[in-house]
C-alpha cells in the first residue's frame, strides 16, 4: 500500500477491533495494553472472530496474515510523535491509571489526531459542541484533569456501534464481535486530518478477504461525517439498553432491558434523541428507534457497564451522569433515567464501601 499510516491505539480489548480493520486495510498498528497481553499479541497476533452476512458461523481473522503490522507494548516506552492517528478505546476511569495517564497527557501535548472509540466522550471533545460548557459537566467524568492538555481541534469522537467481547474461555488476543456495524466518526476541525480519515474509511472500504478461496467483503467499516453529533447518536443505545441492565441486585442483558418494555424503552430512546437534537444535533444525525431495538435482539449479554459494576469496580464510564446534566441544562427530565442513574449511583457507593 502506498501510503501506510502508523497508528496509535490505547486499549486492546475492544481496540482490537478497530486494529484487525486497520492491518487488513495495509496500516501498520501498535497496542497499548497490560504486559501479559502485549507480551501474547507480540508472539501471536490478535485474533477477531466476525459474523459475515450469508455466511455460517463467523469469519475468523488473524493479525498474522494481514498485510499491516500488529504490535503492543506498554504506556512508558510510547512516543506518540511516532504515529500518524491515535485512537483511544480504553473505557475512561482507565486514563488517569499510572503510565496511561502520562502517555494521555504526552499524547494531548504531541497534537497528533485523536479519534476516541470510547462510549464516554472525552471533555476536549465536547467543548467542540456549540454552546456547551464542559466545566458544568466534569463531575461526571472519574478524573476530568486528564484531559486538561488536549486542544480541541486535535480530538474527534467515533461512535462505537460496534459491540464486540472477549470470549471468557479464550485466550487475551481473541475478540469476538457480536454486532458488526461501522464505526461513526465525527471529522476533525482541520482538513488535513479528516482528510486522512476519510482516505482511511477508503482503505477499509475495499478490503477483501479471502474465506476458503471466496472474496469476503468484510463488516465493519469507518463513516466519516461533517457533522459532530453523528457519533452521539450512541447515547440513545447507552441510556436506553446498556445502563438499564444494571437492576438492584444483578445486571440483565441488553435485549432483555430494551424488550422488556418496549414502550418505555423506545419513550426513553425519543428523550435522549431531542436532548441531542436540542444540544444541536440534526435528525439525521441519528439512528431510528426501530432499527436499535432490532439491533438490540441479538445483544443477550448484559453490557460492559453493567458486568464491571456487578464485578465490584469502583468506577465505570457515565454516560448516563452525563446525559441526565445536560438534560437537566436543557429543563429536560424523565424519572425512568434518574432511576437508572440512581441505581448505578448506589451501586458504586457499595463497590467503594466494600473495597475499603
């Protein structure tokens, strides 16, 4: 490929997904990750298992055998000048760990193009939302001064539609995804740097793989958008099916919380859509109900917010803290998203009383 591109990604587990992308489309990708994993993605590759339309079972696909190169390693010995693009898809309480931390803020100071994966939008790139004050909204984010470095105009936020699992018997280097959808992302500021996005969305484009001597065309893609609503689109996902798993006493799936009570769930999907659309989001910006709650059928796991909170830990992304401020900014409110809000609120009190 003539124009290659080396590109940063923090977080191996759900980042995987967007590397085996990248690599198959000729790009050259390095992992930030813990030892034991960089140590296993260096001797073997990533693997990501994908469902393929008209195909039975799913297409496995290893970074081995693709024409970019997949390597990982750890925060410290990481030069962000080094690359090209930087994607982030840790979770967020994840950036203010030791060493994430210091590669963030030498990120943020390089101004090399971040494009965050993360369902929680970093501060930075919120500010780029007219007449938004993200001083207003730091106290839902686990340490806002991570973000304290970033200019704005070098952060964008893709939408992670995507949901994809590490299969608990499996190996660290094995990512299954269980909705391949695309990745939605909103451009950058500068031209210079949608316009190596948009040369990368290409790249995606026309990969073929080959499956038992048949070119496959690959799901998952990258869309790049004019317009910074596009990737909040997810919101109406997060706050209608992933945080309404966690109920008092255990998590549910997400098909289980959106079809439970359709009604409810699509009254508070329609909520969270005119918060966007008042926030300044077009209607095209976003993903009808119906095509979500059809999505949702297929999602029979309970979300990654939902299992983190049920395994103890003491912070997860919110999402759902946010969306409730920003409401509440707009004289928006709905009793069904403060009693999510309040039950993962106590839900963490209890982690952080029982890991005293």
């Amino acid at each position: 490929m003539a124009n290659s591109r080396n590109i940063l990604i923090m977080g191996a587990s759900y980042g995987s997904l967007l590397a085996i992308k990248l690599s198959l489309a000729g790009h050259n990708v390095k992992l930030i990750c813990l030892p034991e994993e960089a140590e296993l993605i260096n001797s073997e590759g990533i693997i990501v298992r994908m469902p393929v339309k008209g195909r039975e079972g799913l297409v496995e696909i290893r970074s081995r055998e693709t024409a970019g190169e997949v390597s990982a390693g750890g925060p410290d010995d990481t030069d962000p000048g080094d690359f090209d693009l930087i994607a982030l898809a840790m979770q967020e309480p994840q950036y203010r760990s030791p060493g994430v931390r210091e590669l963030l803020d030498r990120v943020a100071k390089s101004k090399v193009p971040c494009m965050s994966i993360m369902n929680m939008p970093p501060l930075p790139f919120l500010a780029r939302l007219p007449g938004l004050d993200s001083a207003t909204i730091k106290h839902c984010y686990t340490d806002p001064t991570v973000w304290d470095s970033f200019d704005p105009a070098s952060i964008t936020l893709c939408s992670p539609d995507p949901q994809a699992f590490r299969p608990p018997e499996e190996p660290v280097n094995v990512l299954q995804v269980s909705l391949p959808t695309n990745f939605k992302s909103a451009r950058f500021e500068g031209d210079e740097a949608t316009a190596m996005l948009r040369q990368i969305q290409s790249d995606i484009e026309s990969i073929r793989y080959d499956v038992d001597g048949e070119q496959v065309e690959l799901p998952v893609k990258l869309k790049v958008h004019d317009s910074v609503f596009v990737p909040l689109a997810k919101w109406c996902m997060l706050i209608t099916g992933n945080y309404r798993c966690v109920q008092k006493d255990e998590a549910r799936s997400i098909k289980e919380a959106v079809h439970s009570d359709l009604a409810t769930s699509e009254a508070i999907y329609n909520w969270v859509a005119e918060l966007c659309r008042k926030l300044g989001a077009d209607p095209s910006d976003q993903v009808p109900f119906e095509k979500y709650a059809n999505a949702a059928n297929g999602l029979a796991k309970p979300s990654s917010a939902a299992r983190a909170l049920f395994a103890g830990a003491p912070n997860i992304e919110r999402v759902d803290c946010l969306v409730k401020t920003l409401a509440g900014q707009h004289g928006m409110q709905l009793d069904s998203v403060d009693e999510t809000v309040a039950l993962v609120d106590a839900r963490l009190e209890q982690n952080r009383q029982n890991a005293k």
